[in-house]
C-alpha cells in the first residue's frame, strides 16, 4: 500500500505542477507592475495599468473553454503537456519583448496555459484519487498553487532588491531588466513540467470512458490494488454503459445537470469575487494605501505568500476530515467579517501593523477555505462523461469573473477608495455564505460514482 500511496502522490504531484506555473504566472506580475510600468510609460492610465494586469485572463477564458472538450476527446495528459509548453513560451515571449503589444499577447499565451492546467490538473488528480483521500489530494494542486505564488513573489523580491540595490527610486537598469528577469526565472518550473507531462499515465477514468478499460485496469491496480480497480470499473460501466460516445456541449443543458452545473459555476464566480486575488497582483497599491514605503512592499508580499503556503496545508489536513460545506462556511464568513474590518481601517486611515494583520488573516482565511475547497467540489460533482466540459465551463466563469475583479480594480480604487471596496466584498462574501448554506451538499468521502448518482437524479 506505501508503493501505491508513493506512486499516486507522484503522478498528482507531476499533473500540480500546472498549479505551480498557474500560479506564478499569475502573481508574477504584480511584483513586475513596479518596473514595466515606467518602462511602458504607463503611470497615467488606469485603463491599461489594468489591462497589463489582466490580458492573460483573455488567454485563460478561452483556455479554459478549449481544454473542456479537448481533455474530454483527447486525454487529460495531452492537454497537461499542451499547458506545460505554453508556460515555457510566455516565459521567453513575456521577458523579451520592447513593444506593449507584444508584451500583452504573450501575456495572452500564458493565461492559454492557465486556463488549461487550472481545468485538466484538479480534474486529473480527482480522477486518478481513492475518495478516502481524494480531497487532500486536490488540495495538493493548490498547495502547488501557492507554492507558485510564494516562488513568484520571492523572485521579484530578489531580482528587485538586486536591481534597486535598496533604493528607494528606479534606475534606468531595474526598468529596463528587472522585469525581464522576474518572467524569464519561470522557465525552470515550466521546463520541468514540459518533460515530467510526458512520463505520468492518462487518467484512468478517462480511458474507461473511451472504451480502454483494460489500460484503465492496469493503472488503477497500480494506484490502489486489484479490488480497487474492479470496482471503480464496475460503477464506470455501470454509468457510462447505457450512453452514447460523443458527448456535446448541449449536453450540459440536461434537467439532471443544469443544478448542480450552477451550483459549480457560482462557486467559481464567488471564489474570485470574494476579493482576495487584487491583494496579489495589486499588493504594491494596498500596502501603500497602509502607509508602507516601496523598500517594505515586496516584503510584505513574500509575507502573504508565506502564509498562504503555512494555511493551505491547514486546509489539506482538514478537507477529508471536516468536510468541504464546512471549510466554506469558515472562509465565506470569515473573509466578510475580516474585511469589514480593513474597509473601516482604511475609511479611517489606520496605517501600519494593524493593516498588515488584517491582509495576513484574510490569506489565512481563504488559503484554508475558498482557495482549495472550490477547486475539490468543482472535480468532484460533475458527471465523468461530460466531467470536462462541465469543469471548463466552470472554469471559463472563474475567469470571466477574475478578470472583471482584475480589471476593474484600478478604476474602483480611484472611484470609492479601497474602504469602499473591501466593503464591497464583504458583502459578496456574506451572499456567497447564503448560498452556500442553501445549495452545496457535502461531498467528502464519496466516490465520483455515488456522487455522480445524488447530484444528477
């Protein structure tokens, strides 16, 4: 059983390294904005200050739709490799460009990646997982995440003090190159993941699914033993034998998936709307408005992924043993209270620790909650043969979603000031704990196959 428990975490453990390259390229950004700004004359426009932070979010859209039907035809493996190499692109592309098109579309090509590994890795680990285990085994791809956030923030950290050398104002030297090497520095990762995609097994259920069940057989005795894999096979025939092969994207408008497809689709709108995401990649702003000089911000940022990395390891040792409903629950209502509390700090210009605590507690809360509990239910209650496209669609509203957040972010700030938006996103999370508690059924220690069973009747 040791052996079988080593080989699952390693094939999990290759698939979330998507979660690694997601998350880098997703914060690596925010620690840049300080000198690709000045280097694209930027300053002056909230409009496309907002558009450099949110264009991957384009490529992330419409990754995320695409990954849907193709890791449904082709293999969840394939679309991990597809991801890994498009992370290796917008690597190279993003840090060697002189125009801010350029800068924007590789940009674009980077959130391709994203959109793809944050669909296909959950899905994969889910579906590779024993439902004993499955939940800290998700949760492992957002450990990887924040792992990816942490890398991101103590690279620009670095390469930022290196260039600055201390100082508190930007030479012609850190605008022109520390950005560059901020990107560039996510080509280890990537490049890893490029070749370990090619050396994990396909997702068994997936290869049930399209008629290969005795490769399925074979790799789901190895992940947990012949019984194991008889029976995981016998509830797939069970489901899947009656059906037909092509699935559609109409297939999502069947009376017994429109419910719970909403239930999956406000979840991931909520997991963004509830605010956290603009303390990344719009940290240098908020810890300014705290009354943090520029030499302390990039500290404060590795400070926050620090604690994001100590509280999703809460979460992976919580997730199978307190349930999913609860661990939301915690983060919904948390998130309202904590930033009420930094609206009114900020409305009555608080500077200093006391901001600092806040931010810290409200990464706490979500790094144990929101973050990797959203991504467990979304790989879990979807029917295994439309488990793709379902997530990708899902997937695609995060974005939507992510970007809106992103996007608007600056111009919000300049509008009502960052006490009236955190106010505001104490009241999405206050709505998000409302629906909650009304609609999302507990999923922890269930097979996808009885799952598959209560949420489609």
């Amino acid at each position: 059983m040791k052996q079988t428990t080593t080989y699952l975490f390693l094939i999990c453990l290759v698939s979330a390294m998507g979660g690694l390259l997601f998350g880098y390229d997703w914060v690596v950004v925010g620690g840049a904005k300080i000198f690709y700004e000045p280097f694209f004359h930027l300053e002056n426009s909230a409009a496309l200050r907002g558009w450099a932070m949110s264009s991957a979010l384009v490529g992330c859209l419409v990754g995320a739709l695409l990954s849907g039907s193709w890791s449904d035809r082709y293999g969840r493996k394939k679309m991990l490799i597809v991801a890994s190499a498009l992370f290796v692109a917008s690597a190279v592309g993003t840090g060697a460009v002189d125009s801010f098109f350029w800068f924007n579309v590789y940009r674009i090509v980077g959130g391709l990646g994203i959109g793809i590994a944050s669909n296909v890795s959950p899905v994969y680990i889910a579906e590779v997982s024993p439902a004993a285990v499955r939940g800290k085994f998700v949760s492992i791809n957002q450990l990887t995440i924040v792992l990816g956030i942490l890398l991101a923030q103590l690279a620009n950290w670095q390469i930022g003090a290196y260039f600055t050398s201390g100082s508190e104002t930007l030479s012609e030297t850190s605008v022109e190159w520390a950005w560059r090497w901020m990107f560039w520095a996510e080509l280890v990762p990537a490049g890893l993941f490029f070749i370990l995609s090619f050396l994990i097994p396909e997702s068994p259920r997936w290869l049930a699914t399209v008629g290969r069940k005795e490769n399925a057989g074979l790799i789901l005795t190895r992940i947990a033993g012949k019984d194991y894999a008889r029976q995981t096979l016998a509830e797939l025939e069970q489901l899947t034998g009656q059906r037909e092969e092509k699935v559609h994207w109409r297939s999502l408008l069947q009376p017994n998936v429109r419910g719970v497809l909403l239930i999956g689709i406000v979840l991931a709108v909520f997991q963004q709307w509830c605010g956290i995401n603009v303390i990344f990649n719009y940290a240098h702003e908020i810890f300014s408005a705290a009354g943090y000089a520029v030499s302390d911000v990039l500290m404060n940022i590795v400070v926050t992924g620090i604690t994001n990395v100590i509280f999703t390891f809460v979460a992976i040792y919580t997730v199978d043993k307190w349930g999913r409903r609860t661990l939301m629950f915690v983060g919904s209502a948390g998130l309202a209270l904590i930033y009420f509390l930094l609206g009114s700090g900020y409305f009555w210009e608080v500077s200093g620790w006391p901001m600092l605590l806040l931010v810290v507690l409200a990464i706490a809360c979500y790094a144990m909650s929101l973050a990797p509990v959203v991504w467990v239910v979304l790989s879990e209650i979807f029917p295994v043969r439309i488990r793709g496209m379902a997530m990708a669609l899902s997937t695609f509203f995060l974005w939507v979603a992510s970007f809106l957040l992103t996007y608007t972010f600056p111009i919000l700030n300049e509008a009502v000031g960052a006490a009236g938006i955190f106010w505001l996103y104490g009241g999405i999370c206050l709505a998000g704990f409302l629906f909650i508690r009304a609609k999302l059924p507990e999923t922890k220690g269930k097979t996808l196959e009885e799952l598959e069973k209560e949420l489609t009747k």
